[in-house]
C-alpha cells in the first residue's frame, strides 16, 4: 500500500500544480475550489501503478491520471446540482456555494480541461487512450442517467443495478488502469485483463457500499445506518428483497416502501428484520464475492511479476475489508 | 454561395446518418433532437469550404465539421438553461421540453459526441486539431461566463465587450475555418490567415447584430425591433453611448435604463432618439467596417487561387448586406 500512497502523493502534489487562469472568475475559481477539495485520488494512483506495472515511466502517465482525476471531480460538480446535493466532502457543493449556471459552466470547462489532460502530448497512443477516454465519460454519464431513471421507475432488475454501477462507477477505475497499461506499451491481453480487473472490482466495490450502508458499524461508517433504506434507494439489498419477497413479507416490505407515517428508526429496523429473514446481506455478499473473485482472477492472468502485481491484490483485499 | 449551399446539404445528410443510441432515452433523445431542430450549419460547411481552398478532399474534414456543429449545438443547450430560454429554433428548448437534467446531461454527453468526432480516425494532425479544438470550446464558456457576468456588471467597457463577443461567437467560427485549412496541409500562414478572416468576420457579424436588433427592418429582422434595448442588453449601441453621452443626454439614458415605468415603445423611442443624437448607428457601422475589412484583408493574403477566395469574400460580403 506504501506504493499507492506515494503515488496518492505524486498526484496531490501535481494536482497543486495545475494553475486555473483568472479572469472570468466565476469560471475557474469553481474548479480550483473543486480540486482543493481533497478526495482519495484513488483512480489517478491506480493509473500511474498500472503502468508502473508495465514498466512505464511516470512522467509519460502524469497527464493523463489528472485528466482522470479532473473528470471524475467534472461529474460531481454536475451530479451535485442533479442530485441536489449541497455538501461536497462537507463542504458547500459549487451549485450550492455560487450557483447552477456558474456549476454548469465551469462543469463543462473541466470536462475540456480533463481532454486537455489527455491530449496535452502527442505520442502514438493518442488515439487510442483517447477514445478510451471518450467511450467511458460517455459510459458514465449513461450510469448517472439510468441512476436517475431507476428513482421513478417500478421495474429496476437486479441486471439493470448491476449494469448502472458498471458504467456510473466502476468502468473509470477499468479505464484508468487500462489507460496506465497502454502507455506502458502493456500487450493487448494484459491491457484488457486489468481493465476487468478495475471493472470487477469496482462493482464488488459499489455492493459492499450497499452492504455497510445498513450492516455497517454505525462508529466507522460515518453516515446515518440505514439512509439508502429510509430513501427508499433502490440498492442490491433493495432490489433482491423485493426478487425475492411473497406473500406476507412482501406486504410488510411494500408497507415498509410506501407507508408516509413510519418513523425512520422504525422503517429501518423493519427492512432490516426482512432483509435478515430473506438473507439478503449473504446473498449480496455472494455476488460481491463473485465479482472479486473475477476481478482477481483477471489480475492472476496478468502477464507480470507476481512481486509488482501484489500491490494490486492487496488494494483489492483492503476494498474488501474496508469498515467504512 | 451554390458552393456553400452543397456543403450545407451534406452537412444535414451527415447529421441525419448519426445514429444516436436509443437507452437511455433521456440522454439520447434530447441530442436526437436538438440536432434535428435545424440551424444555419454555417460553420460545418464553412469548414468544408476551407478545406476545399487548400485542395483537401470532403471524406477527410466530415468527421471535424460534425464535431463543431454538435459542439455548437452543446453549447445551445447548455446556455438556454442558463439563459433561461423556453424556445430554441421556435420549438421547445430541452430543458423545457425535458427538464434540466436531462439537459445538463444530454448536453455533456453532445460534448464528449463533439470530441468523439474530432478523435474518430487516427491522422497526422489528430494533436494539432484536437489543441485547437479544445481550447476553443473553453474560449466558448468564458465568452458565455463574460456575457452572463456583463448583466449585473456596471462597468463594462467597449473593449470588454469586443472581448466577449470574440469568444462567445467569432472564434468558433475562425476555428472550424482553421481546422478545414490544418486538415488539407495547408500552410501555417494560410491557416492564421483563414483563422483571421474568420474571427474578425465573427465580430463583425455580431455588431451587426445589434445595429440589426434596433435598426432593421421589423418586417425583415422576425423579432421585435429593441429587443435588446428593452432588455437593457449590453450592447455595442449602449455601451458606445455610455461611453459618450454627457449632461443631460447621460440623465436621460440613465432614466430609460433605471424607470420602472416607462413602458417598451416609450422606451425604445427615447434610447433611439439618444443614440441618433451622439450618432450611434454610424460608429456601430464604422466599427463593423474595420472588423470587416480586416476579414477581407487576411482573406486577400491567403496563398490560393482568387477564384477559389472568391466565395468567402462573396459569403462576407452576403453577411454585411443581410437585412436579419
């Protein structure tokens, strides 16, 4: 783990680097503010370790982990104003802190400045990491939209979850990876396995959310146990329920879903009660397994040192073991 | 202008053959159909012509001319949230139509469209196009940034005003102009010459928007004639009469700009009156004038045959002449 917090550091550092023009400031103040505010930077490391992996050189892979980074904090900028969401890492959200227009705006110029990122040396594989880069900020876009979407609609499957955490979170930990594996010259097969390998893991990720979110020691989640519950968000937990409730459970939990008089302790303490009755929490964790298992066997596949690729799987196992 | 006119119908048979992915249909509907609300397609076909000059072949410059036609139309998107306006093109702006996510993140995805187009094949000037492209579309924002700023500023000069107008409209136009040029290998000094020609017809264009808006002929111009002056909008007419009146003609313009109760035609009557008297409409036109023959200048410096030049000088001169 030592190796990612130093390249944790690296982008930090490089990230104080990037210096936002001026003038108009209610253009680029918003984005610096959103850069400052801190994040685990996790995506932009894991970028620069692939392709240290591959035996790529830092400097040539600089670029493009911050085009990451800028892209992912591009897409909580306009999430906080579609979410309605006026704390960013406790702080006040940009739509909240000015206002929609000026998140909107400096939204889309950090999008530009993430290709930027991408595009600011030509070498030979530009084309390729770029398109990469294209196909997943669109991918993400389509999660966030389906995410919506799953808020109103009444025939969310347990695929269509699984297939809207794909695209919103896990295929840009995928691509980040792959983008490192490219410029590192890594073979076509590695490159793909340690795209599967950031995808996998990175579902097994969002379902282990779900899983603390409710089961979760309430002194180290840092959040209210029970929020996705008393939002009625449709979670892994959620939607299995609901595959596999009948009769009398089925009845309480719809209760449980609709009813405008329940308490929230209340709602929370009875979803769980027929969640623990169906198995719900073993059953996502046996999915989520699955997913690990498949991202390390991915990794397994890797044509590398088992030494350097052991960083990998001890990043994933820390994912899995996380309490918060 | 027949050349300009085949240019435009392969533009909106290119538009037409994009095939937008049906799910979600949220996201891609809207792009649908902001793209078949029509529009001008000035620059695309511009950038074709341009191309054309410099002996490029269309199949090579297509890709770039749908990425700055979905790039402009982002950018509509985008702004009629901010601008708060209900109709685009006489139909339903998205976010009426929709809502305002579903323009935000429609529009995010036009973006990424947009660069997907540029990137599509891989070439020699892939870096070069992509530079420029990027940094045009964030010039876009900080025009829209400066114009949104400019209505609670106090203290816009005339220079200011250039300023934003070159950003949020003319550079654009020069771009598309130079990136036709870059894609036929043309010289260095002809794609700065063609980049000129471009913005400075940009400017002048825009100025005479806004003599157009107060001065044109109402059966011709298809909106209310001062609109802009009953908006306050600051534009080059008000801003060059700021700047000039003095004593009891700077009351009187302070009084239209300030009275709640003047009514419209009132107040379009009396700012006329103002700015016939320090002689608005003449140094509006001079100003366009000098934009224009600057335009016509670079175009005169292009290295290429006169009778290939002479549509951009015809295509200019039809813009200077046009009564809306």
């Amino acid at each position: 783990m030592q190796k990612i917090i130093h390249y944790i550091s690296i982008i930090e550092a490089a990230l104080k680097g990037i210096n936002q023009k001026k003038e108009p400031a209610k253009l680029y103040e918003p984005i610096s503010y959103t850069l400052s505010l801190g994040g685990k930077r996790i995506r932009p490391a894991l970028l620069l370790l692939a392709n240290n992996l591959f035996g790529g050189k830092d400097e040539d892979a600089i670029d493009s982990a911050l085009a990451i980074e800028v892209f992912h904090n591009f897409t909580l900028v306009h999430d906080d104003i579609m979410d309605d969401a006026p704390l960013r890492r406790g702080k006040p959200s940009v739509y909240s802190k000015w206002d929609t227009n000026v998140a909107i705006l400096s939204g889309d110029v950090m999008l530009m400045q993430g290709i930027q990122f991408i595009a600011k040396k030509n070498h030979p594989h530009l084309h390729e990491v770029l398109g990469l880069f294209n196909t997943t900020a669109i991918a993400v876009c389509e999660g966030q939209q389906m995410d919506m979407d799953f808020e109103t609609s009444s025939t969310v499957s347990i695929d269509d979850y699984l297939k809207m955490i794909a695209l919103k979170t896990a295929v840009l930990l995928a691509a980040s990876l792959k983008i490192g594996a490219i410029l590192a010259n890594s073979s076509i097969a590695d490159a793909k396995h340690i795209y599967e390998f950031g995808k996998n893991l990175g579902i097994a990720f969002q379902l282990m959310d779900d899983v603390l979110d409710l089961y979760g020691d309430p002194t180290k989640v840092g959040k209210r146990v029970g929020g996705d519950v008393i939002a009625n968000k449709k979670t892994y937990l959620l939607l299995k329920a609901q595959e596999l409730a009948t009769g009398k459970t089925q009845q309480d939990l719809d209760f449980c879903l609709t009813s405008k008089v329940i308490e929230d302790h209340k709602k929370v303490e009875r979803v769980t009660a027929i969640f623990n009755t169906l198995k719900i929490k073993a059953l996502a964790e046996e999915e989520m397994n699955l997913f690990y298992h498949a991202a390390i066997s991915h990794l397994d596949s890797i044509d590398a040192p088992a030494d350097k690729k052991q960083v990998f799987e001890d990043f994933a196992k820390s994912l899995m073991q996380r309490e918060n």
